[in-house]
C-alpha cells in the first residue's frame, strides 16, 4: 500500500495543478483593496484591541483547522493508522510551530519585529493554503470548499489585523513572500497523495496558529497595561 510518509523527497508527476490565482496575491494586501487608495482610511483602533483581536482569531482558527481534520481523517485519509502517520510527517518548506519559550520570547521582544516576523510565516501558511484551495475546487469537486476557505480567510484576517497592528506602530512589512516558498514538487501530485498533503498542510496550519495564542495574549496584556497607565 502506498504510505505518503516521504512526501519530501516525492517525484513530480505529469500532472501540473492548473494556475487560476490572483495576479497580486491576497497576502500582500490582506486589508483589501481599500488600504490602496487610502494608507489610512479610518481611525486605527487602540493596538491592544487589536492584538486581542489577533488572539481571538487563533483560537477560531484552530477550531475551524479541527473541524476540517476530522473531515479528512474520516472522508479522504481514511485510516486512522495513516492519519497517526500523518500526524508525525513534516513537509519540507512549511513553516514549523513555535515553542513556548519562542512564543514568550517573541512577545517580550521588539513588537514590530515580532509583528513583521510573524507577517511572514502567516503569508507563507497563506502560500499553501491557496494551492489547496486550487486543489479543492479543480480536482475534488469543491468538496470541502467552505472550510478550506474558512481555514484560509482566518488566516488572512490574522494578516489584516497584523497590518494594522504595524501601521498603529508606523510601520510596514518590508517585503512580501512569492509563490516560489512552496516547492513545485508539492504542486503536481496525484489526487491520492494531494488527500495527504492537505491533511499535513491543516494539521501544520492549526498548530502554527495555535502557537501564537501565548505569544499574543502577552503582548495584548502589556499594551492593555499602557494604555490604562
């Protein structure tokens, strides 16, 4: 039986995904379209609202991760000796969890350094997510399009809100990720082998998200702290 355990060292296949995307991707302009004509259209909020705002979205962001997993163990990995092989499969180029120490230490560190970092792995998560997407609705029949998508939008309102964040702060992201931080080898696979990636791919997605809950529940309660001062 063929095991997708090595999905890093897979052979790319004939088949190539068909590229319907964005000309600009979404995670250069979270916001939307609006932030283009005006930096700042409105009044930005008080930064620990928003960093409150940051925490509550990775909290539904693992439920909706959880949501999905359960779907795809049941529906597509169908075995739960693979799905406990799957848990432990790393796919290479993925941005990995933090560490509580690194997640405590990102909080106390220079917030608009922590803020970009974090912009960072959230756009490379937002890479992934938009081939699965691609996936979903080209090869398996928009099956389970509305929590792919759900996954993916929860994801892109941590951006926004992280943009936001900055801009309070006076700053930017100084450069935005390409589509070339997923290797094409995870591009052009078999509908069986893309049913294991998108599995590692969410599984991954909900741990990285889960891991800045402490990170950002800390930095919401010191600007909390300031602005009450």
């Amino acid at each position: 039986m063929f095991l997708l355990v090595t999905l890093a060292s897979v052979i790319c296949l004939a088949y190539s995904s068909p590229l319907i995307r964005r000309s600009t991707p979404r995670w250069t302009r979270p916001c939307g379209s609006f932030e283009i004509q005006m930096p700042n259209p409105l009044p930005l909020p008080p930064l620990n609202e928003t960093l409150g705002e940051i925490v509550a979205l990775t909290q539904s962001g693992v439920d909706y991760s959880r949501q999905l997993r359960v779907k795809y163990r049941l529906q597509r990995v169908l075995s739960n000796d693979m799905a406990s092989v799957l848990d432990n499969v790393h796919l290479d180029g993925f941005p990995l969890k933090k560490s509580s120490d690194e997640a405590i230490n990102d909080a106390d560190s220079d917030t608009v350094t922590a803020l970009k970092k974090d912009y960072t792995t959230l756009s490379k998560l937002a890479v992934w997510l938009e081939q699965m997407h691609l996936d979903e609705v080209t090869r398996h029949q928009s099956q389970f399009i509305n929590e792919v998508s759900r996954v993916e939008e929860n994801v892109y309102s941590m951006l926004c809100k992280i943009d936001v964040c900055l801009r309070n702060l006076n700053s930017t992201v100084d450069a935005h990720v390409t589509r070339s931080v997923m290797p094409d080898k995870f591009r052009r696979m078999t509908i069986a082998q893309t049913y294991q990636r998108d599995y590692i791919i969410n599984k991954d997605t909900s741990e990285f998200v889960d891991s800045l809950e402490i990170q950002y529940s800390a930095m919401e309660a010191r600007y909390m702290s300031r602005a009450l001062q």
